[in-house]
C-alpha cells in the first residue's frame, strides 16, 4: 500500500506553506485524495508535482502557465500535437528569460560602472557612464519602438 502524507508533512517536508497547499488543492493544480474525515492525503506522485511546481515557479512559470500547460504526466497517451505545443511555449519562455538575463546584465554593467564613476569621479569615467545610459536608453526606446509597431500591424 502506498504510504500518503498529511498536509502537515508535505508542509514540513517540502517548505509549502499549509495555505498554500489548500489553495493549490482549490485551483485544482495538485488534487490530494481525502479520507473519509475529509483530511487530504496527498500521494508521492503529489509530492512530486508540488517538487516541480516549485521549480517551475523559481523559473518564473505562473501558477496559470504551470496549470494549463503541464498536466500531461497524468495523460495516458501524450497527444503528440498537445507536446509540441508545450514545447513552443518552454521556446518562448526561454527567449523571455534571455531577454530578462540580458536585461539584468544592462543594469549590472550600468551599476558597477556607475559606483566606480562615483568612487573616483574623473572626466574619462563620467563619460563611459554617460556612454552606457545612452546604449540603455536608445535599446528601451528601440523595444518600445518594436511593440508599437507589432501593435499596429494587427489592426
């Protein structure tokens, strides 16, 4: 027989909050068994999906985006249309996340470069900053730029 574990457990055992638990339970993304007093007992294959819904959300996927594209472990069949589909959506996530990490790496550069600047303050330092927020600011006026136009194009 299976051995199932108490919210209190998976609580202890994985660092979820109770509430949250309940909440994931009323959302209907992990969906313990109950016993007949109504407690929920949840399973290891729950263990395991609560384990992945943590990583995907420490890999910035949505509660939503978890919910509707990863129920496929409990399908039977996997429809290999609903794979590819999930596969264009990790793509896109992943273009999303570079374009994050490139991002950060922008204000990190822009960050050290400006404590230098003002740890010794020198006309050469000054302007490799002033430099820096130029290229900053024209690559946020370019990507506002492009959404605007994609806008416009779809009427």
């Amino acid at each position: 027989m299976e051995k199932l574990y108490s919210i209190q457990e998976v609580s202890r055992m994985l660092g979820i909050p109770k509430d949250t638990l309940r909440y994931y339970d009323r959302i209907g993304i992990v969906s313990p068994s109950r016993e007949d007093n109504r407690y929920r007992k949840y399973s290891k294959n729950d263990l395991i999906d609560l384990m992945n819904i943590q990583i995907m959300q420490y890999a910035d996927f949505s509660l939503d985006e978890i919910k509707g594209k990863f129920g496929f472990h409990r399908m039977e069949n996997i429809d290999p249309a609903y794979c590819q589909e999930v596969a264009a959506f990790l793509d896109d996530k992943n273009a999303q996340t570079r374009m994050k990490i490139a991002h950060l790496q922008k204000v990190s550069q822009l960050l050290d470069v400006a404590s230098e600047t003002l740890r010794d303050f020198n006309h050469v330092r000054d302007q490799r900053l002033a430099e820096i927020v130029r290229e900053i600011y024209q690559a946020i006026r370019k990507e506002e730029t492009k959404i605007f136009e994609e806008g416009c194009h779809e009427r």
